[in-house]
C-alpha cells in the first residue's frame, strides 16, 4: 500500500555503455517490488518519455562519449536533485573510454571502413548518428555527480543495499565496493 | 638483539633494532596500506601509500624504510594520510589504463584492493590515457604497460632473488617504461630465465600468464617467502 | 710541487707578468664565446705577431666577466679598460698602445666605475678578468693553492673545519646547510674511506653561476675539494658535471692534469703525505641528479634516482661511505676563507647568511649576466642598481629566485635582503642563484606553468605523486592558460600541491609546487581572471 507522503521519484539512463548496469538492476528480482515501495520509477531506457520529467534521484549508466549524451546529462542534472554515477562507464569511462588512446578519425575509420563489409562512410554528425566528442568522459567530469557506484556492473546486491539507503535518507555506504 | 618499544596507533608494540615500522605494524595487526612493498625482496618506498606520521618529525615517513626506534609515536591512518593516499591512488589510476573490466586481475589485484580499502570512488582528475604497447613476445607470460604502476617489484625480485636482473626501467617521469634487458622483447631476452618470479610478484594484471582471460589470474608468492627462509635459516620448508 | 715551489713561481710568475706592457684578457665563458670571442682572440694573437710584439703583449683568456649582454668582452689590464662588443677587427687598435687608436674604442669602453661593478663584492669571481683559467701559473700568481699549502702544513683537520664554522658559510646549492658542520659530521664517522663529491649538475632555468665558476677558475674548486679532503679525511674527490657544460668539463680536465703533475692533487700533495685525487662524472642531463641522493646514485652508476634520507651522505653517501657534497660555489668560497681567516667571511653579509652571493640574472633586466653581490643587499639593489633595471621603459612585476623549487617575489618585497631566512619567509628561496626578472608583459599563471612543465619533464618517476601529479598540476595550469579551467581545478591545485609537498620522495617532487604557490599567494587575481574568463567545465 502506498504511503500518503510522496515516494521519492526515481529515473534510470543509458548513455555510453553496454546497458550491463541496467541488466544488473533488473537483477533485483523480487526486490524491484521493495524498490517500487519504496520509489516511483518515472523514466528509464524501458519507459518512453518525450522530455525527462522531474525526479529526485537519477542512476546514470554510461559514459558521455557523443554530443546526444552531453546534451542529454546537462538538462537531466537540471531536473533531478542527486545524480549518481552508476557503474564503471559513468565513474571512470571504462570500456567505452578504450578509444581515447586513439583519435577520433582513427576509431570511425576502424568501425566504418577497415572492418565493414559494405562501406557506406562515416557518419559526420547528423539528425541519426549524434557526432563523437573528441574525448569519452566519465559522467563527473561534465556535471556534477553526488555518488558513485562503481562496478562493472554494480552487482544487485550493492545496487539493493545503495538504493535502500539514499531513499531511507541514510549516507549510503562505500565500503566493499570496487571497480570492475 | 635489542628490542624497541614504541607506539602504533596508540598500542603498545614492540619490533627488534632494525626492523621497519611496516614490519613491526603489519606483525601487530595494523596494516599499512602499501604497493611498491612486497615482503623478501628490498624495499624502494616509491608509492608513499605507506607513509606514516611520527610525533616530533615534520615529514612523514615511508614505513617500509624508516626503521623503529625505542619511544616511537607512530600514527598510520591520520585524516590527512587517508586523503592523501586516496589522491595518490587517483594519480595512479588516472596515469595508464586501468580498465578493471577487462582485466586478467580483475578481483585479484592489488591497485584495485587499494581502492577499496581506502575508499576511492571516483577519480577527481581527468585520465591521461597514454597509448602504450603490450609484449607478448614471451613464450608464456605478457606484459601489459596499460595495468603496469612502476612499483619496481618485478625489477627486484629478478635482480634480488633470481639473480638474473633482465628487468630495469627506461626514460623517466610519466613515461617510465619496464624494460627487458636494453629494451628487446622479452622473448627476446638474453637473461631472462622464464622463472616467472616476476609475474607472481606483480601487484596487477601488467604482468600475466598466457592463456589467462578476464579475471582468471592468480598470482602466488608464498614462494617468496620459501626462498628467503631457505637463504636466510636454511630451513626448506613450505 | 713543494710549497716553497709554490711561492718561488708565485713570485716569478708575478714578476714576468709585471714586466709586460700589457696583457690582454679576453673572455673565455660559454656566454662570450658563443658570440665570437674566439675569432676576438685569434685575431688578438694575429695583430700582436703582426705589431712583433710578443714579448710585450700576451693575449690570454679569462673567466666570465659578468656583462654576458655585452660580450664579447676584453679587458686590458695595461690601462685597466674594459671593452664590450668587441669585433675581430678592433684587435689592432686594443693591441696598440697608441692613444689615438684607442680612442677608435672609445665607444666600446664600458664604465667600471658604473654601479654594476661598483656595487658588487668578488670573492668567489676574484679572478675573472685578472687570470687564465687554462694555465696553473696564472692560478698561482693571484695566491692560487696557498690556501691548501697553509692548512696541509700549519692547520690541522679540526682548526680547518673551525675556521669553516667561524665563517658562518651555508651551502650555495640552494638548502643553505651551514657547511662547517656538514664538514664537521663527516669528519667524525670513523670509516677509513670518505669521498668529497662537487655538485655540479647546476639545472635550474637561467641559472649558470657554478658554470661561470668552473670555466672561469676550476683550480679554485680543486683547491676548494682538496681543503675539503683534508678536512674530513677523504681521499679521493668526485666532480659531477653535466654533459651540456662540455666548456666546463675540458677546463676541469685540464685542470686536473695540471694540479696532478703538480703535485697539487695525487698521492704526495705539495710534498706532504697528504693524498688526494680528484675523478670527473659526467652526468647524462637529468636535473635530479643535482639531489644527492640520486647524484650518489649516478655517480656509482646506477639510474640517477634519489632515495629516502636519512642516511643522509655524511654518513652513507657513496659506496655507503661517509660522503661530503657541496655545490661548487661552497667550494670555491673555501680557499679565501682559509686564507684570509672565517672572521674576515663573517664580517661580509648578514647575521644568519655569511659572504656573497653569485646570481645569474635573467629576463627583463638591462644587465643580463653573472654578478657577485654580498648577503643582505636587497632584490632593487641587484635587480634595479646593478641589473640596470627594466628594459624598454617596462615596469618589475616579479623576480623569480630559486627556479623550479623557487618563488616569485613581488614589487612590495623589493626591498627584503636577499638572504636565506628572508627568502624563506616571502615563500621563496636563495636556489643556486638564478634570478629571472620578469615584467608586466609576464602571465603569472603561464610563468607557473612553465616550472611546472620543467619539473614533469624532470621527474625521475620513482614515486607517484611527483611523476604523476607534476602531469596533473601541469594539466591544470596549461588548461588555465588557455581559459578552459574550472574552480574544481583550482581546487584540485591546491590539493596537489600539498600532496606533493608532503608526500614527494625527494626534493625534487616535494618543492615542485612551490613556483604555484607563490604566484597563488602573490597574483591569485591573475588566477582568478582566467577562471572568470573561462568558457568550458563542468557545471
């Protein structure tokens, strides 16, 4: 039974990563139910939504690796009051980072030439295929982040116990949590 | 033999003339965050993750070098030391490219237990992402520059213990580079021994056995210890 | 050699030089010569054969006369005159002495009497401008090793060391260590085999004091390592140079050769059982080598790193041996020191800084060049008395001292003694005696970075905070400069620079942030414009 006192509004999104943390958040299994409880889902990868509503709590999976996720995370972090770095794309670039020990041109070239069958070109920024930053960042580097859940992914444990803090209002741990 | 008392962490400890602070703390139960250390062969006190604060000292000290001394107030887990070791860690992970991810050592390693330990979240300062190359010219072990954080363990363990000192590092500062001999492939090496000492000892996934994919590396160094009591007591034993 | 040797050739080279009509010095220092004074020289020689005047006129070289801006410079010693921009073809108008022809040179001659000269105190460039550095018998006769022949004959090892700590002489390297008692702690450990080692490796940005020492009197190092050697009780001396300084270490060469076949190095010196050698180690151009540490490391031929002190070297330097390592400055302070007593040292200078210091001045300042002036003169006495001033109507915005473990000192501190405490307390420091002057034009960020880029080049790379936050902190300030920093990294500086000040292995890593903090705690509103201006970041 809901409660009369406003659940706390909870948003999930994907950026540049593998959606492994999101895997890993559907995990919770039975716990989604506690969860539900405990927070109104409003928008996630799942649910579509035309503009991103306003919530109190939004995990970020991914990297800011294109000008669609840098546009995307600046008008999120303006309608949600914590943002959390969820997962290791989001806290440090990880996988999706690899590519910045190369340029840009060097990594279109090896997507859209060298190992494709059918060479169409490379997409140079348009309306379908958002253009590539120069540099993948982890989510902190762009706007500010007020918690970071590392992993790679969280595993739904961590994700569980996380959560259950920051929305009982409790200073959610960081003790046994590492990367990868 | 004399015996020196001293104070770590308020408790009372006691360590023979000679021995480190690290040593005598880690004996007592305190443990003193480290990497570069690694215990049977010299320590280098590069990583200043073990420094501690002695009263009436202005500097802090590397525990691994500083060796006890009767009267001693040692404190090893300050506020001030705890940051300052999460931003080294920062510095480290930030310098090559850690992916744990995808990482031999993946839950093994030693840079990534630091992490946890001391609570490092996140990385407060942009990643360098050198491009740095991987040697496989060996018949049976890699290195991987990517993982390698120059703690030098592998340079000492070949030259202290095995004798045959292939590894030694190249250029300097951030682009400090272990090498093999005068910098060949280490398949290609003349001295190397293929013992793998050095694979044992590293603290991360830099170097590795073939054949190991993510997270499947272990790394052993009891041997370690079996060699140093067999030189040093003559004594065999596991 | 004995030391009634010395004195006889003392007297006659005295003599013979007397008797010339003149002598013609021409500058030998790096600086001169790299704007020709060879060809000055050489033609020099030509006109004096040509006038058949050999036996009247002898052209030789000399050390660095201090005016670099103006080289190359000639002194004649017949009419005491200094010329500067000398070309080849004045040689036959210097070498005459006919009045009309120097008057041809008029407009050539500089003005000893100006206050750059006038102003300074010599005594470790005593004999720039008055002897050959290449030839020994020049070294003698301005009183050359009668220092070493006074303390091997008449002094004991303790009455040396006395006379050091009387003279309150500090450590010219930089840290300002009093060098008596340095002396005086290795002279005490009982080890039967001691090293002296000169630290040569001077790298500091515009700094080039010890470099004018060595090609200008390396005799007076030698003598200085000897007294050293026979102070502490070593026997064998070790002198690291830098390979860039390739004048500097054919004059040391030659030097050597001459005190050894001298007996004034070697096993029997001046005659006495005293023994003493000194060796050469080029080193392969890294600044950390100058921390002594890594120079030990260096010179017994390992990777020039640095280690944690203590031991510090009086009493495991190298080959684990008590070693002794002074700059080269320190040792060439010593001979006068032992010649005219330490009380005659400690009446020059301040209370807590003793002598003179030789600073190599740098940047925007009319005199560029090396000068000599005593402890205590203030930073407007040397930057606008004896440097001249600001060029092209400019206006002093900062001085930088110390170079990349240095601050930069403002105008409102013109007028503080240069001396060790005083240095110290404005957040900078003495060094090894550059001073880099800079202007309005100057961007104090930029400046900053600029240090900070050295010493990310120059981290050795043994421990993390030094290898990689020099890189960060580097980051940061060149982000700044290009208006793309943030507050966030300002903060993060700050941090860095406390890491690195306390976490760094070696002196190197741990004054690293000192040119950032200077300028944060002296020009913050330069800081703070740039990250006003700023356009990118975060938030």
């Amino acid at each position: 039974m809901d409660s009369l006192i406003k659940k706390p509004r909870l948003a999930t999104v994907w950026l540049g990563g593998c959606s492994g943390c999101h895997m890993s958040f559907l995990d919770l299994d039975e716990r989604l139910i506690d969860l539900h409880q405990m927070a109104e889902l409003c928008a996630s990868p799942l649910t579509d939504y035309k503009d991103f509503p306003e919530v109190d709590v939004t995990l970020v999976e991914g990297a800011v690796a294109n000008e669609e996720h840098l546009e995307h995370i600046r008008h999120i972090r303006k309608h949600t009051k914590l943002l959390i770095s969820f997962g290791d794309c989001a806290v440090t670039g990880n996988v999706t980072a690899l590519r910045n020990m190369f340029g840009v041109e060097e990594v279109l070239d090896r997507a859209y030439r060298e190992t494709s069958t059918q060479v169409i070109g490379i997409p140079r920024g348009n309306h379908a295929v958002p253009k590539l930053l120069d540099r993948v960042r982890p989510v902190h580097e762009v706007v500010k982040v007020d918690y970071f859940l590392q992993g790679c992914p969280p595993s739904a444990d961590k994700i569980y116990s996380f959560l259950m803090d920051l929305l009982a209002g409790r200073q959610p741990k960081v003790e046994e949590r590492r990367f990868g | 033999m004399s015996v020196k008392t001293l104070t770590i962490d308020g408790k009372m400890v006691t360590g023979i003339a000679g021995e480190t602070i690290f040593n005598v703390a880690w004996n007592s139960g305190v443990r003193i965050p480290r990497l570069c250390h690694v215990g049977g062969v010299s320590d280098v006190g590069a990583c200043r993750l073990c420094l501690v604060e002695i009263e009436g000292q202005k500097k802090l000290m590397a525990s691994c070098m500083t060796n006890v001394e009767e009267g001693m107030v040692v404190r090893t887990n300050t506020e001030r030391l705890q940051s300052h070791r999460r931003l080294i860690l920062e510095l480290l992970f930030a310098e090559r490219n850690h992916i744990c991810a995808v990482c031999v050592m993946n839950g093994q390693c030693e840079l990534q237990d630091m992490a946890e330990e001391l609570g490092m979240d996140h990385v407060r300062m942009r990643y360098l992402f050198p491009k740095l190359e991987v040697d496989t010219s060996h018949e049976r072990f890699g290195l991987d520059h990517n993982r390698c954080i120059l703690c030098t363990r592998c340079v000492r363990v070949c030259d202290e213990v095995e004798g045959a000192h292939t590894w030694d590092l190249k250029g300097r500062g951030v682009n400090s580079l272990i090498i093999a001999d005068l910098g060949e492939p280490w398949g290609q090496s003349d001295t190397c021994t293929s013992c793998g000492k050095c694979v044992q000892v590293c603290p991360t996934g830099a170097l590795f056995s073939k054949g190991r994919t993510v997270g499947e590396m272990r790394k052993d160094r009891r041997f370690l210890k079996y060699i140093v009591t067999a030189r040093e007591k003559h004594q065999w034993i596991r | 050699m004995t030391i009634e040797e010395l004195s006889d050739i003392q007297e006659q080279e005295q003599a013979r030089q007397q008797k010339l009509a003149n002598r013609i010095y021409c500058c030998t220092a790096a600086g001169c010569v790299s704007c020709g004074a060879d060809r000055v020289r050489q033609s020099l020689h030509a006109e004096v054969k040509k006038a058949g005047l050999q036996e009247q006129v002898e052209v030789c070289g000399s050390g660095c006369m201090g005016l670099c801006s103006q080289g190359p410079l000639v002194r004649s010693a017949a009419d005491d005159a200094l010329y500067g921009h000398v070309s080849p073809e004045e040689a036959a108008a210097l070498v005459s002495g006919n009045p009309v022809d120097r008057q041809l040179l008029a407009g050539k001659r500089i003005d000893t009497t100006a206050p750059f000269f006038a102003l300074q105190h010599k005594i470790v460039l005593a004999n720039s401008g008055v002897m050959d550095p290449e030839i020994l018998n020049d070294y003698i006769a301005v009183g050359g090793y009668q220092a070493l022949a006074h303390a091997v004959t008449e002094l004991s090892p303790p009455e040396v060391i006395e006379e050091i700590k009387q003279s309150g002489l500090r450590g010219r390297g930089g840290a300002g260590y009093p060098t008596g008692l340095k002396w005086e702690l290795v002279a005490k450990q009982s080890s039967q085999i001691k090293y002296v080692v000169c630290n040569a490796d001077e790298g500091d940005p515009g700094a080039f004091m010890d470099r004018s020492v060595l090609e200008g009197d390396p005799h007076r190092v030698l003598e200085g390592m000897a007294l050293a050697g026979y102070a502490v009780g070593a026997q064998q001396g070790y002198i690291y140079v830098r390979g860039e300084y390739g004048l500097a270490i054919q004059r040391l060469q030659t030097a050597i050769k001459q005190a050894e076949r001298a007996d004034l190095l070697g096993n029997r010196v001046l005659g006495t059982g005293f023994q003493f050698r000194v060796d050469l180690r080029i080193g392969a151009g890294a600044f950390v080598c100058g921390e002594e540490t890594a120079l030990i490391a260096s010179i017994e031929g390992k990777r020039g790193q640095p280690r944690q002190r203590p031991p510090y070297p009086p009493e495991s330097g190298l080959w684990e041996r008590p070693t002794l390592i002074n700059n080269v400055e320190t040792f060439a302070n010593i001979p006068p020191i032992i010649a005219k007593g330490g009380e005659w040292f400690a009446s020059i200078g301040t209370a807590g800084s003793k002598g003179t210091k030789v600073f190599a001045l740098a940047g925007k300042i009319v005199n560029t060049g090396l000068i000599e002036a005593p402890m205590g003169a203030s930073l407007r006495t040397i930057i606008f008395d004896i440097g001249g001033g600001i060029p092209d109507g400019g206006r002093f915005k900062a001085a930088q001292t110390g170079g990349p473990s240095g601050g930069c000192i403002p105008e409102q501190f013109l007028d503080v003694p240069v001396d060790y405490e005083s240095l110290a307390k404005i957040g900078s420091i003495m060094g090894s005696g550059g001073l880099i002057v800079m202007d309005e034009s100057s961007d104090m960020v930029d400046v900053a970075r600029f240090f900070m880029e050295f010493c990310m080049d120059e981290s050795c790379g043994k421990c993390i905070p030094c290898r990689v936050g020099t890189v960060q902190m580097h980051d940061i300030l060149a982000r700044m400069t290009r208006g793309e920093g943030t507050p966030a990294d300002l903060d993060m500086l700050e941090q860095l620079c406390t890491l690195l000040r306390e976490t760094s292995l070696c002196g190197l890593g741990q004054t690293a942030p000192n040119p950032v903090l200077s300028t944060l705690r002296f020009f913050r509103h330069e800081y703070d414009a740039k990250l006003a201006a700023s356009r990118g970041g975060a938030q």
